[in-house]
C-alpha cells in the first residue's frame, strides 16, 4: 500500500498545507468542504455534501463494509509557528492536526478509487469528512441524524499524537478516549461583613467547600475504575476582602473513562451539589451540560487497525496508546457501530514533543504516508471482507 501512497504524496502534502494556511472554526468550514470535494471529484469520485458543511463518498460497488472518518474543523487559536504556509485567518489555526486527519482520508479514498476501478477493493467503503468536533457535543450527532452511518457495520478513525513518532501507530482496546463535561454552579446567599459571618450565607466558604468535596464524594459513590474526574477551571466570588458576597459562580469539567458511569455520575451530580451545599444555606444553580460519552475501541476493529499496521509498518511500529482524558465526538458514532480510533504518530523521531491545542503544535507531515497506507490497508481488508 505504501507503494500507491508514494505517487501521491507531494500532491497531499500541498493539499494540507492549503487547509492548513485557510483554517475555518467548527460549522464555518466551506472552503474546507469545497477543496475536499473538489479533489474527490478530481478522482472521479462523486462526494455528497451534507447540511451545512462536511461530505461523505462513496467508493466501491455492493455492500457498505467499512467506514472511515476525519474531521475537518480548526481551532480558535493564534498560530506561532512561522511556517511559510501558517494560517492567514487571524486567530484560526489548526492545532489539533485535523488537516492532517482530511489530508489522510482524502489520500485513502484516492486509492480506493483506483481499486475500485480495477476491480480490486470487493466491497463498498464510505469516507465520511465531519464538521465540528471541537464543539460540544460534536458536529458527529448531526452527522449521523442525517443518516450518514445507516447501512454501515464498522468504522474507523485516526487522531494525530505528537508524543508517537512518525512511522508509529497507537492502539488500544477500550476507552482510549474520554466522556467530557461542562459543569457551572451559581451560589446566592445574604452577604455581609467577614467579622460577623454568623449573619451571612456564606457562599465562598461554600464555593470552597464544593471545590472539595464534590469530587471526593463521586470518587466514592462511583467505582474508582471508572477514571471518574471533577476539575474545576474557574471560580470567582467577591470583590474586597472584608466583605461576604452576595453572589459567586465556579466552573470545570468532568470526565469519565466508562460510560455506564458517565451517565451515572450526571445523575448523581445535582444531589452532591446541593448535599454538601446545603449547610450553608446558599441557592444553588447548576448547570450540567453533557459533552460526549468515551470513545470504546472494540476488539474486532482495533484488530483490523493492528493487521493493517503490521503489514505495511512492521510488528515494533504498533505501540499501546496511553487512555486520554480528552474528549472526541467520534464518540457517538462508536455507540452507534462499532469501532476504532487510531492514534497516527506525528512526532519526528528525535524531535520536540509539542502538544494538541497550542499554537505552535507543527507535525511532521511524513505522518500523512503512514495514516494513508494504514487506514487504505485496513478499508481493503474490510471491503473484502476479512474481520481483521
């Protein structure tokens, strides 16, 4: 497979490096949609837009198989890598490595494509090119309301991680991905002077008190194995020292590494909350706005994944991926079928380690052979289909 990747390498390469220099925010991704369809179409391929944004294609006769995902938006995030081809939109770039994810599935379905039309690939394979994962809870439910997954048995995915080098691929069966929340709680109470807080409703000493002990209370009302976790990121009460405010807001998320636990834990939040608060004698608003649920690697498809690898990398190029805290909408789509999220090594051996989310995150664009001739790999096993 690696053999097809190199003829086109250059070109995708260029291609990446155009998404990447014209970045667009989740939902605002047209130019991205139009250069993705107009390459697919340059294949001879005939790619279907969805509402708004994104596309899918289809690639072979008969029976769906196999689907392939990527996601197409960038981040608002300033860039500060002083690339010849850094993104010209202010504020915009690509620092999740999702124009590396649409540049990989662009080059799988080119060479699908010329399977297919020599009568090689044996079955029909979706490439599917969503908008707004970076936006809870993800562009992935509109995606599937459309109806995108119906008819399909499998799918894949691939994320890049620059702490595997090129030539590397991560796997592991299992949550490899985890459910993210956003949690916000009001506290209003009567305020007053800090020398006589018998006469107040304390609610900083409230907010405190919740920062505390909301998370240690879930970590013992729900099985530890889980991973459950409550970090709080913003709090906020008061404006002078000698006065107990009148009002006062914190923030953070939770995250969970087991879905059954995931949605138990959103149930018990609200009765935490108002359990620990309630000596206090504070109001309590809280918002608990559901993310996405764990991403759930299934054996079959993670085996697909590692069978695809080994042969075009080699048995040492497989290493376990660490679980990640992080949330991923494609998510809802292995609650829907069952699936694979691939971790595509992106860090050039020897080279800094840099990280998702920072402006100066640079991969290693050889990453992009790699993920073609492993995902192509794996969608030709599936078209003919073999499990793994």
């Amino acid at each position: 497979m690696r053999r097809s990747v190199a003829p086109i390498l250059g070109e995708l390469i260029a291609f990446r490096r155009d998404l990447h220099r014209h970045p667009e925010l989740s939902t605002k991704e047209f130019r991205t949609t139009d250069r993705i369809v107009e390459v697919l179409a340059d294949a001879g391929l005939a790619p279907v837009r969805l509402d708004g944004t994104g596309a899918y294609v289809d690639i072979g006769e008969g029976p769906l198989r196999l689907a392939l995902r990527a996601d197409i938006d960038a981040l608002p995030v300033l860039e500060e890598t002083n690339l010849g081809y850094a993104s010209v939109n202010t504020g915009i770039t690509h620092a999740c490595g999702h124009d590396i994810h649409t540049t990989v599935m662009v080059g799988v379905a080119q060479i699908l494509a010329a399977f297919a039309a020599a009568g090689e690939l044996g079955g029909r394979v979706r490439v599917i090119f969503q908008p707004a994962e970076e936006v809870m809870p993800g562009g992935a439910l509109g995606v599937i309301k459309q109806g995108v997954l119906e008819g399909v048995p499998r799918i894949l995915a691939l994320h890049c991680d620059p702490r595997i080098d090129v030539g590397q691929v991560g796997t592991r069966i299992g949550a490899i991905t985890s459910a993210s929340d956003t949690v916000r709680i009001e506290l209003t109470g009567r305020g007053g002077h800090t020398s006589r807080p018998h006469l107040t409703e304390d609610l900083v000493f409230a907010l405190a008190e919740i920062a505390v002990s909301v998370p240690a209370v879930l970590s013992r009302r729900i099985d530890v194995r889980s991973g459950v976790s409550v970090v709080w990121g913003q709090m906020h009460a008061g404006s002078a020292p000698n006065a107990i405010p009148g009002h006062g807001f914190m923030s953070g998320t939770m995250r969970c590494l087991d879905a059954e636990a995931w949605y138990a834990a959103g149930e018990l939040l609200d009765d935490v909350v108002r359990q620990v608060a309630a000596p206090f004698g504070v109001d309590v608003t809280l918002e608990h706005t559901r993310g996405v649920p764990p991403v759930i690697n299934t054996d079959a498809e993670t085996s697909l994944i590692e069978a695809a690898a080994r042969a075009e990398l080699g048995e040492d190029a497989i290493v376990l991926a660490p679980q990640s805290m992080g949330g991923e909408d494609f998510a809802w789509m292995t609650q829907a079928v069952p699936g694979a999220l691939m971790r595509l090594g992106t860090r050039t051996p020897g080279g800094e380690t840099y990280d998702l989310h920072r402006g100066d995150y640079n991969p290693d664009e050889l990453a992009i052979s790699t993920g073609v001739a492993v995902m192509a790999a794996a969608a030709v096993r599936a078209a003919r289909g073999l499990r793994h």
